[in-house]
C-alpha cells in the first residue's frame, strides 16, 4: 500500500475508532508529515524499516526540539506503525525505541581521533564527497551552528585572510578564522567541484547537485554514514563537531571569552558549560592511565 492511502487509512481510524477531536488528528498527521519528509524516498508500506523512527527521533533531538515536542512526534509516530501492524499492513517488528532521555547538560565529544577519523571519511572521488569533506573541516575549524554552514554565503569568506563572517543568531555578525587545513579544503571544493554541482550562479558557498543550498536532512545523513564507515558507534550529529571544536579548544589552551566570540554566544555561561566536559575528559584519560599502570 502507498504511503498516502495508509495515512487516510490511519485518519479514519483516529476519528472513526478513537473518537479523536480534528486538532488532535491533524496534529498526528503533521508529525507524519514531518516523518516521511525526512525519508522522501519511502513510498510505500513496504519501504519503513524498524529502525527508522530511531534515526528520525536521534534527528529531530540534533537540531534542537525539546525533549516534549520529541516525545510526542516519536508517539504519534509509533502509533502509525502499530495500526499498519494491526491492520496487517505492515510486516516487519515493531520499532524498539531507545530510552529517551531529556539532553544531557554535558554534551556528547568526540576524541580528537575520532574526529580526524571522521574527517577523513569523505573520499573525495566526486564533487559532492568533495564539498562534504570541506564542510567537514570547516564546522570542525571554526565551529559553526549546522544552520550558518548551509546557509553561509560565498561573499562572506574570505580566502586571503582566512576569515568566515557569520550571521548567527539574531543576525549577530561574527568573524572566524578558518584555519589552513579547512581553507585548503574549501579552495579545492570550489576549483574542482562547485561548478560541477552547478553551484556558478547560487550565492550559497555549499549546494547540492542543484545548485540549491543543502538541507539540515541531508547533512544529518550524511554525517551518520560517514560516521558509521570509520567504526564511531556513538550516535553522534552534524552539532557534535561544534561541541567538538569547544572542547578541543579549551584542552588546547585556549581562552574562554575566545572561544565564546567564535561560537556567538551571547552569554559566557553558556560557553562554560564546555570547561565540565573538557575537565571530565581529562579526568577520564588519567583514570585510564592509571589502571593501565
């Protein structure tokens, strides 16, 4: 059955069966609709898996949504998939959640291995692995919001001094430097590859093989799969290599209020918050030393 039809199918049920009132059922459809824009290729009943409403909720916890807004669209989701089950629509095992937790205050980091492990994941044997490879670097180097890298225009970096202007958050402007390795990167990206992916004419610094900036979906991807090619089993997001720059950052040496002007945050406290990791990283190497004496 296609997608559309087990959706009228499930309105009908929530109305008919459950005596739902219009706003809740539009509300269900809306996180369906939510769900199935995040897997576009899915058509059919036959194309969900078990395993995708884990991969939608770990997407919809990166980009921001609170713990409530998540747990409901993971609900209204879930439920879908027990009607197709009853209905004998749907053949598979029913989704096994992972506990769902509200987001820790300590956020999640990689080793400095991993990252360069995950950095060298993209192989750069087409145009897009090559643009990857360059968004890559350049989130790890200058740690950018997912939402300022694809929506970074290619007027605002400058190559010659190596800077990126930003407009964050309340179109606060904010300059970065990017550093050589991610600049060689991004100066390779648009020699070999940007015209390929008809990039010519957008004022985006990174689009997809339209020409059109890239979705906060598609990088999400894209990061999980690199990810899983290099071994990194921990669920990890495009913000991860901005927690990553902080923390790294600070274990280098690096002031606080330097590395609070180059995240754009309005308030230090909110900076702070990466001296607790950096410390319990540093705690948790030694630990492991000394057990290994």
């Amino acid at each position: 059955m296609e997608i559309s039809d087990a959706i009228s199918n499930f309105a009908q049920h929530l109305i008919a069966e459950k005596g739902l009132s219009k706003l809740t059922v539009d509300s269900y459809l809306k996180d369906l609709e939510l769900f199935f824009d995040f897997y576009k290729d899915k058509k059919m009943v036959e194309d969900l898996l078990p395993t995708d409403l884990n991969e939608f909720v770990q997407y919809q916890k990166s980009i921001g949504r609170s713990s409530s807004t998540v747990m409901r669209r993971m609900s209204s989701i879930k439920n879908f998939y027990i009607f197709l089950k009853r209905e004998g629509l749907y053949k598979d095992e029913l989704p096994e959640l992972d506990p769902f937790k509200k987001e820790s205050t300590l956020p999640n980091c990689l080793s400095v291995e991993e990252v360069e492990a995950l950095l060298d994941a993209p192989k750069m044997e087409n145009p897009s692995s090559i643009r990857d490879k360059a968004m890559l670097e350049l989130m790890y180097a200058s740690g950018l919001r997912v939402s300022e890298l694809l929506s970074l225009e290619k007027k605002n970096v400058n190559l010659n001094k190596g800077i990126v202007t930003i407009f964050g958050k309340g179109a606060k402007e904010r300059k970065v430097p990017i550093g050589d390795f991610a600049l060689e990167y991004i100066v390779k990206y648009l020699n070999e590859a940007r015209s390929l992916l008809n990039g010519d004419k957008s004022k985006y610094l990174f689009v997809n093989k339209k020409g059109q900036p890239l979705s906060r979906v598609y990088f999400f991807k894209q990061i999980r799969k690199y990810a899983k090619e290099v071994g990194i089993e921990e669920t990890i997001s495009p913000h991860t290599l901005r927690h990553c720059f902080a923390t790294h950052m600070l274990e280098g040496g690096a002031e606080l209020r330097a590395v609070q002007e180059m995240l754009g945050h309005t308030n230090i406290a909110t900076t702070q918050i990466y001296t607790h990791v950096s410390s319990r990283r540093i705690i948790s190497a030694y630990d492991l030393f000394m057990n290994k004496k």
